[in-house]
C-alpha cells in the first residue's frame, strides 16, 4: 500500500488492491508497520459541500482504479 502526500488538510490518501467489495466508513485498524494517525474534527456548515465534493471524487477515482484492475 502506498500513500500520497498530505495535502492542506493533512488527509492522508492510500491506494491499493481492495480485499473484499465495497466501501467501509469508520476508524481504520491498520496490521503491520504504516500506522497512521488519524484525527476526528469537527466542520463548519460552510466545509461540508466541499467535503461532499471531495469524497465524491474519491469514489469517482475508486470506480475508475478498479476498473482498470479488473481489465487487467
């Protein structure tokens, strides 16, 4: 698994070849030696439509990543 570098936020993203199908959503529970902190905040009213925006383009990038490993 690698990650990419933070970007303003300081959100962490990985990528890799999924296990099992679908999304989960909560804490992560990392095995091994890439333990990463991850911290709960709190968003304004005014962050939200951009973190919609965000997770939307994540999940559009997902689609795309395991498209590509399926036609492999």
């Amino acid at each position: 698994m690698r990650h990419s570098s933070p970007n303003a936020s300081s959100e962490k993203t990985f990528s890799g070849i999924p296990a099992s199908p679908g999304i989960a959503i909560g804490p992560p529970i990392f095995i091994g030696r890439n333990l990463l902190n991850v911290e709960e905040r709190t968003l304004s009213p005014e962050e939200v439509p951009m973190e919609i925006h965000k997770f939307l383009k994540a999940v559009q990038k997902t689609k795309e990543e395991l498209l590509m490993i399926h036609n492999k």
